[in-house]
C-alpha cells in the first residue's frame, strides 16, 4: 500500500475561497489587466504611422499569435487549477528552475504593470482635476498614485468577487466611452476632409516588426483569468474559455480602433504628455464634454488595470509563500475575505513607490509610463515563450501529447523569438535602460531561488502548487475510517 496515492486532507492552497467567480467576473480579470480602452485610444495612433496600410494586419497578426499562446495555456488550465496561473504550468512542463524563471519574469510582468497602470490612472485623474483649477505636474500625479494604490489595495482586500465585479463594470465603461470619443473623432475628421486612408509608413519590413511587437504588448495580461482558477467556479472551464476568447474580444475591440484613427486628424495629440489621441476643434460645443467623458474613461480603464495586474501579482507571491520560495507569512490568507492580503500588503506599496520615485526623479509622467511598460513587455514575453515551450512537454510527461499542441506550441514559442529579433533589427525598438533592468531583476530571482534552495532543498520539490483535491471534496463529511464514540 507504501505506491497508493494519498489523498490530502487540506490544499496546499487552501484559504482562498472555492467557487465564487462567475465566467463573466473571471473574464473581467483578463480584461482589466490588459487595460482595453486606454489601449485602444494610444497604442493604434504609434503602430499606424509605423505599419502604414499593414495596422489592421498587424493587430490581427497579434491577435492570432497571442490566441496560439492561449491556446497552449488552455492545455494547463483545462487540467489543473493553479492560483499561480502561468508560473505553475510551466513548472510542471519545464521543472521547478527553468518554471521558476517564468514565474519570476511573470512577476516581473505584473508589477510593472500595475506600476504603469497607477501612473496612468493619476495622470489623467490629474487632467481632470485640472479642469477644475487644481495644479497638475509631476507632484500631483505622485499624490494621486498613492491614492489609486490605497483605494485598490483596500477593494482587493475586501473580497475577490467585489474586486471583479467593479473591474467589470469599469471597464465596461471605459470601453463604451473610448468607443464613443473615437466614432466622433473619425467622423468629424472624415466630415473636413480627411479621408480615412493610412500612410504609407516607414517603407521598411524591421518597422512592421517593431510594431507587430507593439501590438503584442497591447494584449499582455490576458492569462490573468488562470491566477483566480481557484476562486473561479467550474474553474477547468471558465478560465480556459475566459483565456480563449479574450484575444478575440481584444482583437475586436483593436482593429475597430484603428480603424477610426485611419484619419491624420484623429491621431493628432498622440505625442503630447497625455498619450492619447485628441478631438479636433472643430468637433464643435460638445468637444469638451467628450474629453472629459474619455479622460474619466481612460481613467477607469488604468484603475481596473491595477486591479488586475494586482490581483495576478498577489496570487503569484500567495504560491511562491506556500511553496517557501518567498516567506511563509506571505501565503496567508485573510480568515474573512479570504483573501492573500499579506501578499497585497506586501506588493502594493512597492506598486506605489517605486512610479513615484521615477516621477521624482523624471519629472514626466510621459518617460515614467512607457519605460514601466516596455519593463512589464520584457516579463511578459519571457513567460509567454517558457509556457509554449513547455506545453508539450508537459503533455508529454501525462502520456497525452498529440501533434497540434506540439506544432502550435514550437511554433509560437518560434515566433515570439523571431519577432524579438525581427523588432530589435528594426533600430526603432530601444531596449536601453528596461532591457538592464530587467536582467538585473532576473538575475535577482535566480539568487534568491538558489539561497533559497540552499537553506531548505525540498523548496525545489514544492516549486509549482496547485488546488489539489481533498478528502472532502470526495466524501464530504463521512470519514468511515474514523470511528466515533
């Protein structure tokens, strides 16, 4: 009886409550932290005069690249439940130290990301303020994200489902206004004579490349959905169907948006502090009331974003605690909310200080947003290749690998290696100081991971939890073996 599999009487991820997350609320998950909206009115006005006529190819191209890469996830979410999402699937295809690397490089990820999306949603939280005589600059945007920090942390804190359901609702918002501003803007722009035609853009194929690799970046955080597997109901398939559609809904949502920024006038404004696109003046009386009605928006839109990004962080860092990689303090969980909120306390204020330090330091809020993205890019990307890598892989150890996942997985891993080569080749894509940043951050984890491993070596052996089954799961509260008297 010494080989009979023991069945466990708690998960090793157990206090995270079971259950909860309708397929709409784990759907929010992915699509706040991809942040839709505040894409939608930036990212088409830097791709088009790079791409030229090829845009809307690009952004289909990206959407298809980023559904093969979910659909190697969905061979990890459709039989496992992971709190930790990407970083456990690739443990199980690549091992604990090659999983570790895509799980670090996806926290990585994360935190940038919610760095990012705070900056953005005190920006234009500060533009809004302006409006109504309020001093804007580098020192309110600090205030105000150390304000969307506490206000998040706190809603996080409260509860999983709350947290989802106004990550819904906010974004749902969001886009409906960022779809409105961008409909007014085309037709004005069509109606004084701009026709809605691209330019022919840079002329070269590294360009496209470099913007191909820019509309990628504007579907990163999709996977999101499999860090609340566990919180999820019926989570082996809301998260795999949350997963699958979302590059689909994005897609959607993208290739709409740029086409209504075809136009010259439509994109006017793009380099200016906001990053966004602006509404002509000739838009009429009503110009003012849209702006403010994007600005809220977009606003909307980068506070969901944090949400998300950190909803994914704090699972990631509840696993690593529970698996000793990090300290065990950090996989508590809240006995009422049931939530990780050590690994939220723990994770926020360096989300708050460290955009606050660079804003200091910069001075523009403009520098602080794109270099915080481009360092979330990298972590993302990293992870993305791991996980394809290791889709096979893993099929393979359970004696279940067929052919398609193994060319789709080759395949995109491929890709996603050749078009960081194609973009880097291009003389556009500046790598600079994030690229430093990130490998000095890599470097950090691997250290850690080997002190680690070197006070206790059965860390490595635990590296990758998941929600296993328990006793109660299959008997409920009948213990025949227990015997009462």
């Amino acid at each position: 009886m010494s080989g009979t599999p023991q069945i466990r009487s708690s998960s090793p991820v157990a206090g995270l409550e079971r259950g909860r997350l309708t397929f709409f609320e784990v759907l929010a998950q992915s699509v706040s932290a991809v942040a839709p909206s505040a894409v939608m009115v930036t990212l088409p006005a830097l791709v088009i005069p790079e791409a030229g006529r090829a845009a809307i190819p690009v952004f289909v191209a990206a959407a298809v690249l980023m559904a093969a890469v979910g659909y190697c996830i969905g061979q990890f979410a459709t039989r496992m439940v992971a709190v930790s999402g990407l970083y456990s699937y690739t443990v199980k295809g690549l091992g604990p130290r090659l999983g570790f690397a895509g799980g670090w490089s996806l926290l990585i990820g994360y935190a940038a990301a919610a760095m990012a999306s705070t900056v953005g949603a005190a920006s234009y939280l500060a533009s809004l303020l302006e409006r109504i005589g309020l001093p804007a600059g580098a020192a309110t945007s600090a205030v105000l994200v150390g304000v969307v920090g506490a206000v998040a942390l706190l809603l996080m804190v409260r509860g999983v489902q709350l947290s989802a359901r106004i990550m819904l609702g906010v974004e749902a918002f969001a886009i409906v206004a960022a779809s409105v501003v961008l409909v007014i803007a085309f037709a004005v722009s069509v109606r004084d004579g701009d026709p809605p035609s691209a330019p022919t853009g840079t002329g070269s194929e590294s360009a496209i490349g470099f913007a191909l690799l820019l509309a990628i970046t504007s579907f990163v955080g999709f996977e999101s959905a499999g860090t609340v597997a566990r919180e999820a109901h019926s989570p082996l398939i809301s998260v795999p169907r949350a997963i699958r559609w979302t590059p689909v809904v994005l897609a959607a949502l993208y290739v709409f948006a740029a086409t209504m920024q075809l136009p010259e006038s439509a994109r006017e404004g793009v380099g200016s502090l906001r990053i966004v696109l602006t509404l002509p003046n000739t838009a009429g009386s009503g110009s003012a009331v849209l702006s403010v009605l994007m600005e809220l928006g977009i606003t909307a839109s980068w506070f969901a974003c944090v949400m998300g990004s950190t909803t994914a962080l704090s699972r990631t860092l509840f696993a690593m605690g529970r698996e000793g990689v990090a300290p065990a303090v950090v996989g508590r969980a809240h006995a009422r909310f049931h939530t990780p909120h050590v690994a939220l306390a723990v994770a926020m204020p360096v989300v708050v200080v460290v955009p606050v330090v660079f804003l200091a330091a910069t001075g523009s809020n403009r520098d602080v947003l794109i270099g915080l993205l481009a360092l979330s890019a990298h972590g993302y990307v990293l992870a993305y290749i791991l996980l394809c890598v290791a889709t096979p892989a893993f099929l393979r150890r359970i004696g279940e690998l067929t052919r398609l996942p193994l060319v789709i997985g080759a395949l995109t891993a491929t890709c996603l290696v050749a078009l960081i080569v194609w973009a880097a080749a291009s003389g556009i894509y500046v790598a600079g100081a994030m690229t430093a940043v990130y490998a000095v951050l890599m470097l950090l984890g691997g250290a850690l991971l080997a002190v680690r491993v070197r006070r206790a070596p059965d860390v490595a052996d635990r590296i990758g939890v998941y929600d296993e089954t328990v006793a109660a799961d299959l008997l409920g509260r009948h213990r025949p073996w227990q015997v009462r008297r």
